[in-house]
C-alpha cells in the first residue's frame, strides 16, 4: 500500500534538516511516499531502471546480486535508516543488485529526478548524499573483508554476533535468515553452515529453539570471531 507519510519525526527529514530551510523541507516531505513490503517481498530488482530515491524507514533488508548459475551472493543486510538504493543510484541508470525484505519493512520513496534537481542547486545536500554514500560503502567494504579474513567458525561467529549485538541488540534473537542465505553472506555452504551452528549448540555457546536464537557464551563467541 503506498501512502503520504508524516515526517516529524522521520530520520529522513534529520538527514537533509541542514539542507533545505523549513518550506523546502515542507515541500520535500510532501513529495515523498511510503510502500509496506512484506517479508520475502522484492522492491528493487537487478537490472530494473532507477527511477526513485529510496529509504529504509522500518525493517530489515537484504542487498545480494545474482550470478550466471542463479546463485545469490547477499552484499549486506540493512538496517533501519539505511538508503538502500545509494549504491548505484548516482553512478548508473539501473541497479545492479536486488533488494528483498527479509522482515515486513516501509520504505520511503523519493523521486529521483526531484532528487538530483535540488542537489545540482543545493551544494550542501550533495555532500550530506556524498557523506551517506561514502559510510554505506565503507560499512560494505569493512564487513567484506571482515568476514574473507576468518574462518569458518569465525564467520558464523561473526554473523551471529551482527544480529546480536548491532541489528537486535539482544542475546536471544529469530534468525530473519535461513541457513542458506546465511551461507550466501559468509560465502559458504550451506552444509558447513548448518553444521558450525551444530557445534556450536553442543558446545554450549548458543542454543536454537527453531529461528529463535540465543547466544549463551557472548565472551567465547566474541573470541571466535576475532580469532577464529
């Protein structure tokens, strides 16, 4: 369903607030449409034409690209606040990744022309959208090799510790992945997956009730995927 929203307490309008005075900010904020997507939905596919400035308002996301086997390769998965569609959204005409929730997620939608109008005439919001962009991608190249560095205990450590600690902020957690697309962002099979989280159950450092997550040895998991 797409519907106007209300942004007075939107991070979006934090984001430009120091770009644009109060009837700008007015204006921009009636332009701007919220979208529900259910989990599993896809709202940006690989190859489609860029055509709207997007923004994670509630939810969670999954970026991934798809290789010439049909094999997902997940890039990131975003959070709340994150603009999703940044990554290629000044540097090409169409996406070159997808992006599905993977929890019921609103995003806010902008119209890219609107967008890059008042950034040729407003040189502050060109580097407030420089400065987004650039922390998305470093966000991206930081975890990458973060994860290429370890190894396999050390990656499902590392991804356990993410939802965990930065995305729930909690101990106990639902997995919003299956083990598959867990594989898909560590870069691993789904076997050896299914069977590090097998150890790691035995070994007494989590326990799994089905999607339902609990990191029992927070300290040892930590160990692991620093060192692991």
């Amino acid at each position: 369903m797409d519907l106007k929203c209300d942004c007075d307490k939107c991070e979006l309008r934090d984001a430009f607030f120091n770009s644009f005075n109060e009837e700008e900010l007015q204006i921009f904020c009636n332009q701007k449409i919220e979208k529900d997507y259910s989990k599993g939905e896809t709202f940006i596919q690989e190859g489609e034409k860029i055509t709207d400035f997007i923004y994670l308002k509630s939810g969670l996301v999954k970026l991934y690209k798809t290789d010439t086997l049909g094999k997902d390769q997940i890039i990131t998965i975003a959070e709340p606040f994150g603009f999703v569609s940044l990554l290629s959204v000044f540097s090409d005409t169409n996406y070159n990744y997808s992006v599905t929730a993977i929890e019921n997620s609103i995003i806010c939608c902008l119209s890219l022309q609107d967008i890059k109008k008042y950034v040729k005439v407003n040189g502050l919001l060109g580097l407030n959208l420089m400065e987004k962009m650039s922390i998305a991608t470093d966000k991206i190249i930081l975890e990458s090799l973060a994860i290429r560095n370890k190894h396999l205990r050390g990656k499902v450590a590392y991804i356990l510790l993410k939802f965990g600690k930065e995305i729930y902020k909690s101990s106990v957690f639902d997995l919003p992945v299956s083990r598959r697309e867990l594989a898909e962002y560590i870069g691993m099979s789904t076997e050896n997956v299914i069977r590090t989280l097998s150890e790691f159950r035995k070994d007494k450092l989590i326990r799994i009730n089905g999607k339902e997550i609990e990191m029992v040895d927070l300290k040892t998991l930590e160990q692991i995927s620093n060192f692991g």
